[in-house]
C-alpha cells in the first residue's frame, strides 16, 4: 500500500476526536507511505468539532476538514469523505475507533491476498477478537438485522455494520456516487451496488472494543429494516 487516506465521519466529536486522531496520525507516522491524509467530515456539529479539526490541521497539514451543509446523516458524511478522498486506498473509520487504526493493516493483506477491492471488518468472523461487546440488547438486534439482510439483499456477509471498512480509489468512486441513503444503513446499500458492479469483496476479522456513546437509537435501528426493502428495491432499477 503506497497511499491511504482515512475518513471519520464526526457529529459531536469534540470530546473523542482528540485522542482518536492522536492514535490515527500516530499509526500514520510509523507507516512508509508515500502519501497519507487524514479526513474528518463534520456533520453539523453543535460543539467544537470543526474548531478542534481546524486547529489540529495547521499543526498536521496531512488532516483536512470537510463540512456538511448542515447534520445530513452518517451515510452522508461517508459518501462527502470518501468521494473526496485521494489516496489509493481508502479507509472509513468511526470516530471512537472501536477498531484500532492497525487493523486497516489485515484488511490491505487480506484485500491483496483475494484479489479484492474492498475490504470490510468484521467482528462476526472471530469474537474472540471483540474485547468489550455491546448491550445484550444490542448485540441480538444485530444479529436480528443481519440475518434479514442477507434474506432480502442476498449479500453473504456477517457483519455488515462495522465501521470499519476499505475501498479502492476505483471501486469508491463507482459506489459511494451511486449511493442514495444518508443514514446508517448505508453500510449495507454500498456493499450492494459493489457486488451488482462485480467488486470482489472479503470480510475480515477485526479487533473491536466497544466505546459507549452510540448515536443509533431505536427509531434508527427500525428505520434500518425499512431501508433494506429500498435497497433491493433502488438498486435493481437503477444500476
């Protein structure tokens, strides 16, 4: 891997962001890349998010801030970041990294070894890798939700929701311009029209923590399940 940018999207991050972007730039330091850049898209943020970005972006010029026209969604935010994006490689992160930079590593590896241009983590392949899980609740609403996706979509993964996931410079432009949603099933809409588009694509066992401070409600999560049936149902018309 020659390049990497790395998106986060943000919508009130002014607490975690710190330290997450510690860690990111930290990683970037020790890799022999010949270009890197780190991506915040801020989401509408009431707080300090873009302030903090901007400061720490004259310190790093590698850290770029892109903003939103006002809080549009999780999906949104992703589409901005990556679409912008200009490495080789493109990695989407969530901003509490619950899955450490490192592991953008055994996605690369893995992407190679596959002929892939897409990479996902997945803490469904190996929980032994899942070092603090979520609530009880929200781990059966998962597997819930995972198990009427790949009814409805046909796509094959395990764990689709993990932010946490690699693209080609190629493979993003030709999916995230063809994404509609905005919100958080959007993860399960691109890996849709990648595989309609014939992008090979390899899940991989990440490691995970759970960092509590979700913004996924209830309202969220059942408005998830409407989304699956606007997938199929977009996708086969459109592509």
């Amino acid at each position: 891997m020659q390049s990497l940018s790395v998106v986060i999207p943000a919508y009130n991050e002014e607490r975690r962001l710190p330290g997450t972007l510690d860690r990111v730039l930290a990683w970037l330091d020790t890799q022999p890349l010949e270009f890197r850049e780190v991506i915040v898209v801020n989401d509408g943020s009431a707080d300090g998010t873009a302030a903090l970005v901007e400061s720490r972006a004259q310190e790093r010029p590698c850290l770029r801030l892109l903003n939103n026209p006002g809080n549009r969604g999780k999906g949104y935010s992703v589409r901005h970041g990556m679409l912008e994006a200009r490495g080789e490689w493109l990695l989407f992160s969530d901003a509490d990294l619950s899955t450490p930079i490192a592991d953008v590593t055994r996605l690369y590896e893995a992407a190679v070894a596959a002929k892939a241009e897409i990479a996902i983590g997945s803490r469904a392949v190996d929980r032994s890798l899942v070092a603090k899980h979520q609530s009880a609740f929200r781990e059966v609403s998962g597997r819930f939700f995972n198990l009427v996706m790949r009814s409805v979509t046909g796509l094959p993964f395990r764990d689709t929701q993990c932010g946490f996931k690699l693209y080609s410079t190629r493979a993003a432009r030709e999916v995230f311009s063809r994404q509609q949603l905005n919100g958080f099933s959007f993860d399960v809409e691109d890996l849709y029209i990648a595989r309609r588009l014939g992008f090979a694509t390899v899940e991989v066992p990440v490691r995970w923590a759970n960092v509590e401070g979700t913004k996924v409600s209830a309202l969220t999560g059942l408005q998830s399940f409407v989304d699956l049936a606007r997938i199929k149902r977009h996708r086969e018309s459109h592509l």
